[in-house]
C-alpha cells in the first residue's frame, strides 16, 4: 500500500494543486494500491511542495519522480507510442508544467476577485486571528517569484495571448484523437488534462478560466480524463 500525500480537494477536482491531480491519476492508471494523505503545509519535505509517495519506507518527491518509480514498478505510459511522439509529449509536458501551470497560479493568487476564495480555501489550518497577515505574506512573496519567472511581467493581455497559443496547439493535437496523441491515453495526458482542469476549476469566473471551460472540446477531453482516472 502506498500513501499519497497531497493537498486537498477542492473546486471540483480531486486537488487543488494540478501535481497532485497527476500523481492521482497515475496511480489509478497503474492499478497500484493506494490511499491519500491529506497535508495543508508541504514545508517539511525535501522540496517543499506536493505531492509526496510514501513507498517501501521512502519518500518519493515531486509528480515526475513518482512516476518514475511507478514505472520501475512495472507501470507503463506510453504502450506501443512511437519514440517521435513520445519526444512532443515530453514537450506537451513541460508546456503545460513550465508555462500553463504559472497561469493557474497567476489566477489564483494575483486575480483580486478570486485571491479570497483561494485564501479561505487554501489555508484552513492557519487560525483566523493570523491567517490575514500570514497568507498576505505569503502573496507578495509569490508575487516576486513570478516577476522573476516573467510572467507578471507580461500585460494581461500579452499573458492571455500566449495562453490562447497553448490553447490551439493542444486543440489542434485533440482533432483526431480522444487524447494528446491518440485515442488512448499516454503519459502527457496526466499533466496537459490536469493543468487544463484547474484552469477552468476557479472559484470566480475569469478571462483565463472561461478559455477551458467555455471550450467543448477542452472540457470533453477533462471530462474522459476524469472519468476514467479521478
């Protein structure tokens, strides 16, 4: 039995963090057992965030090393994918971990009319006394980090931009496939799906959110991702 620590669930996903939506599906796909942990304050682990593995008296950290070792363990991704295919799934990978993720998090942390709900959401374990000045801390040094990352560097409009370019490209790939890139899923799947996900799982409707989840196509694609894999 492994154990799955990760956040919560939450604005109709299984996490609110999109990593941990991964690592959910990964294992259900597997076929391993396994049960959640629930954790609120990621601090005490190697990397500071979630989720994490309890396996075989180890802790495994990070989505990309947990399926790793499920695929040591015998787990298998990508079945009969061709290698040229499996190398633009690395890259659907880091398009949807190292560029659309950053703007899930630009959504909930930076927009004002959703940053409340994230805030009453995120941090129930923070005493209402304190939460204010704690999470507003922890906001403004978020806030830095995507100014070094760039992205709030971008106008609104710049930054929905490019996201829309993200967004053609996955529904271009979606034409003729139920999946990324074929009509069974694959490992870019539990990364590009979940992303999308909590992009149109905000608590407030907004510009970015309402890209996915007025979109048919991108919300059919969530829609068979979760039913076979939350």
């Amino acid at each position: 039995m492994y154990d799955l620590i990760t956040f919560q669930a939450g604005f109709g996903n299984v996490s609110y963090s999109p990593f941990c939506v991964k690592a959910v599906w990964m294992l259900n796909h597997a076929g391993v057992d396994w049960q959640r942990e629930d954790c609120l304050d990621p601090r005490k682990f190697a990397h500071g965030k979630l989720p994490v593995l309890r396996a075989h008296g180890n802790l495994i950290h990070d989505s990309d090393d947990i399926r790793l070792f499920l695929e040591r363990e015998g787990a298998d991704f990508w079945g009969e994918t061709p290698m040229r295919d499996q190398a633009m799934g690395r890259a659907l990978i880091r398009m949807a971990e190292d560029h659309l993720y950053f703007h899930v998090v630009m959504d909930r942390w930076m927009n004002d009319d959703v940053w409340p709900h994230v805030k009453a959401a995120y941090f129930t374990g923070i005493p209402k006394l304190i939460r204010g000045p704690v999470t507003n801390g922890l906001r403004k040094a978020l806030r830095k980090g995507l100014h070094a990352q760039g992205i709030l560097r971008l106008s609104d409009d710049e930054r929905l931009r490019r996201l829309d370019q993200d967004l053609d490209a996955i529904r271009t790939l979606l034409g003729p496939h139920a999946f990324m890139l074929s009509d069974t899923p694959t490992l870019p799947d539990f990364s590009v799906a979940a992303v999308l996900s909590n992009i149109a799982a905000s608590p407030v409707a907004t510009p970015t959110s309402l890209r996915v989840a007025d979109d048919p196509v991108l919300m059919g694609y969530v829609a068979r991702m979760k039913e076979m894999f939350d």
